[in-house]
C-alpha cells in the first residue's frame, strides 16, 4: 500500500516573496518526492506494506534495526504535514477556541510566537519546532531530524520544518529570518485550529 505524495494545496509560487518557488520545487518535488520513494521502496513486500505510515512510523521508532523506515516514513509525513500549515493567506493570529487556549497556556498569542520562534531558531541541526497539544495543554516542542510528536503521544497542532532545505535557497544561513517570516506571513491557523478541535476529543 505505497504512501502517495499528497498535492499541494496551492501554486509552487503562490507563497511569494516569504519562500520561494525555487524552494517549492526542491523542497516539495525532490526532497519530499525522495523520502516516499525510499519509504515505499524500504516496505515493499514486506509485513509493513499493508500498514498506514502512521502504524508504520509507531512500529519503527525504536527498533534500531527499521531506522531507515522510520526516517524516511517520518519526513514523508512530517512534510505532509509542514505543507498544510503554510497558506498564502496565513500570517496574524488565531481565534476562537485555539486563541483562547494558546492564551490559557502561553501567556497571550505573543508570547507564544515568540516562544516557537526560539524553539525554530535553536535546533541544533536538522529538525521541526511544532505547537502539540499533550493531554490538555498546548507546549511548543522541538524535534530532531525526523523525530516526530506522534512517538511521543503528542498531538501535532503546527510545524515549522528548519532543515536546511526548506529554507537555504531564500535565506542562506538566516534561520531565525525565515522562521519570523512563516510564523508572521504563512502560518494557516485554520488547518491549526481544526487539528486543535481534533485533537480535544
């Protein structure tokens, strides 16, 4: 049951000027097309290849033995997930019940931000900053490689990929410019907000 790349909800220029298309067309045509083809090529045929990624990726995450599946598993869906929370129409703040809850649990939606913007900034290495809820209280968390809050017993809300490739072509060694820059322009608290209403039942 080979994982399909899902289509991007909008134009590969559509999130300009804050990435570009040039990143688009690596990030999402090669990057992302490279982790489903060396996932589907690692389970093909054997007992995992009529499981979801996602049992895929829970059946994996410890056994040093599958680290090949679990990496390339994890990117495909982590960058699954990383495309729904950009829009073109993104940036602001959240409402309703998600504003009302980052509020309860950060302070106000400011220092939320600024809390995710740090968690982005300093990753060492490759990695996600993600907003999860756990049990009942929203954190920002940040992950390495492609370590995922799913593992964890997490529930994504947001993510905010910072390996090299989703950002170096437009803003060179400047990860902090690039993080303001999708936390202040393209985040989409819509598909934030419906994981959040999800993740509460």
């Amino acid at each position: 049951m080979a994982y399909q790349q899902p289509a991007l909800l909008y134009a590969e220029n559509a999130l300009e000027p804050f990435i570009s298309a040039k990143t688009l067309s690596f990030h999402y045509g090669k990057h992302h097309v490279a982790y489903i083809t060396n996932y589907n090529n690692l389970v093909a045929g054997t007992s995992f290849d009529s499981l979801t990624l996602e049992e895929v990726i829970a059946l994996t995450a410890t056994d040093p033995q599958k680290v090949g599946i679990f990496n390339n598993g994890a990117q495909a869906l982590n960058h699954s997930f990383y495309w729904n929370c950009l829009s073109p129409n993104g940036g602001g703040k959240p409402d309703g019940e998600l504003e009302a809850k980052i509020t309860q649990d950060f302070g106000s939606v400011d220092k939320f931000k600024e809390e995710l913007k740090t968690a982005a900034a300093t990753q060492f290495g490759s990695g996600w900053a993600w907003l999860v809820l756990e049990g009942d209280t929203l954190k920002v968390i940040k992950t390495s490689n492609a370590q995922t809050p799913l593992t964890s017993g997490q529930k994504p809300i947001l993510t905010i990929d910072v390996w090299e490739h989703a950002y170096y072509l437009d803003y060179q060694n400047r990860r902090p410019d690039y993080v303001a820059t999708v936390i202040d322009n393209l985040v989409n608290w819509d598909f934030a907000t419906e994981n959040f209403k999800k993740g509460r039942v």
